[in-house]
C-alpha cells in the first residue's frame, strides 16, 4: 500500500477480466436495499474490464475497455463498507456502485455484477483488506502522536548513594544434640540407689554372715553388685 507521502504511486488490489455494467431503477432512499432481481440482468448495459487500484487510503474501482483499456467509469472508495459500494439483497454477486465524473463533480449509482462467484468475493476480500490496513495505519500515528503517560521507573544512584553488599556466609553455631547409643544400651540403675542381687548371687548372699568391717563391708558390697550388673545386664530387667 501507499503512504500518504507517495499520492502519485498506485498500487493494484484486484483485477477482473469481465463485469457486467446495469442501469438500475432509481431508489426510494438513500437507505433502501437494492435487489439484483429488479435488474435486467440477461441484458447487461455493458460489459467489460474492473480493476480495484488504490493510491494512499483511497481505493477505486476502474471499469475499463477490455482491449484498448480506455477508463468507462470509476468510483473512489474512502471507506467501506460504505455508500460508493454496496451489497444487494438477494445475491452475492451483484453490487452497487457510485462512480463519479472528477472533471464535472458529477455521481451516479449504477449496478455491477459478476458471472463467477469466487471473482465477487475476491473483489470484496481486496477492499476489506484495504480498509483493515488503512485502520491499522490511523491506529500506529495515533500511538506515534499520543505522549507516553506511563510513568517510568528510576533505577540509578542518586548522588551520595552507595550500595552495601555482604559477601560471604554467617556461620551457624552446631547445637550440640545428645546422641542416642544404637541397640541395647546400659540401663540406668534402679531408684534408691540399690541394686538386687543377681540369682546366683542370692543364695549365696542368704548364706553369707555379714562379716565385721562396718561402712567398709557395704561399699564393698555394692561394688559387687555393681560388677554383676555391668557384665550381664538382662538378667535385671523385670
């Protein structure tokens, strides 16, 4: 597509090899549908050549002689949908257009019509395509033109800034845990301080006359008792 900056450059949307040309009936309004049905459409005013063309945002459709390509009509098209070119009621294929004489100021609205479908909807997709890219075109000056209102952030040092950074990693101090013995430990010895005597040793305890000797024969007692608990545990667990 052309710029604004570069009228005198056309561009070629579509060409047509044949469309037929139809007086139509004058309308009611400017409002009113027309009906491809009200035209005498196995007599067609004329036939020949379309060319779609735009130069900038204005698209035209240029209705041309088939051989010497001499220009029979044209419509300039600034919008569309839109009133230079409109759809019937009735048909897909047939379409109003106002042409307009530049050298007299001049319209009329004549009808156009295709004998291939797929040629009337190649001339409809080439004007939408036209207007979608003059849309976008207002949309990006209007967004070149807008002041950015977004306020942005300031992420340099204002003066006498500094900026600490700590490298390196704090030590955690180790708590010290107790560890617990695996398997079967020593056991604690019974409350009170006092021990009972092994089996073995009660018998013979039962029998033994307390000798003299006072405190120094109890403590001596005890660490005997203490001995066989030591070198076999189990036997003490009730």
């Amino acid at each position: 597509m052309a710029s604004e900056g570069q009228l005198d450059y056309e561009s070629i949307l579509c060409v047509k090899p044949e469309v037929n040309v139809y007086r139509i009936p004058p309308r009611a309004s400017n409002r009113a549908v027309s009906r491809a049905a009200d035209w005498k459409l196995d007599a067609p005013d004329w036939t020949g050549r379309m060319r779609v063309t735009a130069r900038g945002k204005v698209a035209y459709v240029k209705l041309e002689d088939k051989v010497s390509g001499e220009l029979f009509a044209q419509a300039p098209v600034e919008e569309y949908p839109g009133i230079t070119v409109e759809t019937v009621s009735d048909s897909s294929r047939y379409f109003v257009l106002r042409i307009q004489d530049d050298n007299e100021g001049r319209s009329a609205f004549i009808g156009i019509g295709f004998g291939d479908r797929g040629d009337a909807f190649d001339f409809n997709v080439a004007l939408q395509d036209h207007f979608k890219w003059v849309k976008q075109e207002n949309e990006f000056k209007k967004q070149a033109q807008a002041p950015d209102s977004t306020p942005k952030l300031d992420l340099g040092f204002k003066e006498g800034q500094t900026i600490t950074l700590n490298i390196g990693q704090s030590k955690k101090k180790d708590r010290s845990r107790p560890q617990s013995s695996g398997g079967l430990g020593f056991l604690p010895p019974p409350p009170g301080g006092k021990l009972a005597p092994p089996p073995s040793s009660r018998a013979t305890n039962l029998n033994t006359q307390p000798t003299a000797g006072g405190a120094d024969t109890g403590e001596y007692l005890y660490s005997q008792r203490m001995t066989t608990w030591r070198s076999n545990p189990s036997k003490w667990l009730f």
